[in-house]
C-alpha cells in the first residue's frame, strides 16, 4: 500500500482513512504487507493510527538503521494513546527508558543502542516493567535473542531511496 503525499485539511482526512483501511492489513496478518511513507509528519500519522491496534500487554522491537525513523513512530503512538505530544517525546538513546502514562497504557520507549551485553540488560530490569497495563517500545532490541525470542511483535523501518530524496520509508511489522 502506498500513501503519497497531499496537503490541506482534505488531503490529512484521505490519508487518515487510508492508513485506516491499510491498518486491517497492517494488523491482521503475521508479517504485514508494507506501509510507505514520504515523511516525518506521515510516520507520526501512521504511528497514531497504529495505536489504536495496540493492546497491552504487549513488547514491540522497532528495527532499523539510525535515522531509521523508529522514535518519530514512537512520537505517533504515543499521540495516538494520548500519552504524550509528539515534542515531549524525545530519544531516550543515553536514559534508555522513558515512560508515558495515558488511562489505556503505559508507555516505556526503550533505547538499547548503548547496551552491548546481556548482563548491562539484566541490569535494566525490562522484566519489571512488564505488566498487564504495559507496552514496551524498544529500539535496538534485535540485538538481543531473548528479546527477539520473547517479543510479540517487531515493526521495521527501513530507508527507500528515490529521486526525490531521502524522506520514504518502508515500514512492515511481523508478529508471532
Ligand atoms: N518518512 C519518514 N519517517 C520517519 N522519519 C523521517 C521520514 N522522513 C524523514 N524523516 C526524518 O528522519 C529522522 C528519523 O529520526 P529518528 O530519531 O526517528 O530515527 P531512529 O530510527 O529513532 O534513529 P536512532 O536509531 O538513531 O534512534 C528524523 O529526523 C525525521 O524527521
Ligand atoms: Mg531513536
């Protein structure tokens, strides 16, 4: 499914519904069918569509490359659950946990990029924040086995490069 971009109030509308409709897809099927989108302002978009399929408990890796885009997601979900403004989420890279509260979840946005060994892991203790209220959202989390063994479900940004710049995404989700 593709989503191209518009402007105006018309054209957020369309792509609302659109990412809606491509949500069924995105949501029903073990490894979903991709999602591009052509910008920050898309993913976040797509990222507030996408939380009303989630449900905790829940542990989401978000994979891909620095600059991949798995914050600016985060910053759409957590809008989504009314948890916190796109401008109050911010890369949690050097606190490794940031917590958002909203009345349907808790948030933890989980940073594993400077974690190298499964023991600085232990020492997080992610296992205490599981609980029936919560969703991990952890970036770099495909490092890590165990995590990759115990997830429910890994979303996966990756860079499409084309003549009009670098600004497309590939976004697919697997789940058990
Ligand atoms: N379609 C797009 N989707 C998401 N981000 C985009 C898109 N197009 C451009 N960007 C820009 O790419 C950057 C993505 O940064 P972001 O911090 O979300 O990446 P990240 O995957 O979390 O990286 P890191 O691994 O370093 O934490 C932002 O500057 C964002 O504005
Ligand atoms: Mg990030």
């Amino acid at each position: 499914m593709v989503f191209r971009r518009r402007t105006g109030s018309d054209a957020l509308a369309a792509r609302a519904c659109r990412y809606t409709g491509a949500l069924v897809l995105f949501a029903m099927t073990p490894v979903s069918s991709p999602i591009i989108t052509h910008s920050a302002e898309e993913t976040i978009a797509f990222g507030r569509a996408l939380a009303a399929e989630l449900c905790p408990p829940l542990v989401v890796l978000l994979c891909g490359d620095l600059g991949a885009g798995k914050t600016t997601l985060v910053k759409g979900i957590a809008e989504g659950f009314q948890a916190a403004s796109r401008d109050q989420v911010t890369s949690p890279t050097f606190t490794l946990v940031h917590e958002y509260r909203s009345p349907r979840a808790v948030l933890y946005h989980i940073d594993l990029y400077r974690i190298d060994t499964e023991r600085e892991l232990e020492t997080l203790g992610l296992d205490d924040l599981l609980a029936p209220n919560s969703i991990l959202l952890i970036e770099w989390g495909e490092k890590f086995p165990r995590l990759r063994r115990d997830r429910d479900m890994e979303i996966t940004l990756e860079r499409v490069k084309d003549e009009l710049g670098e600004s497309k995404r590939r976004i697919r989700r697997t789940t058990r």
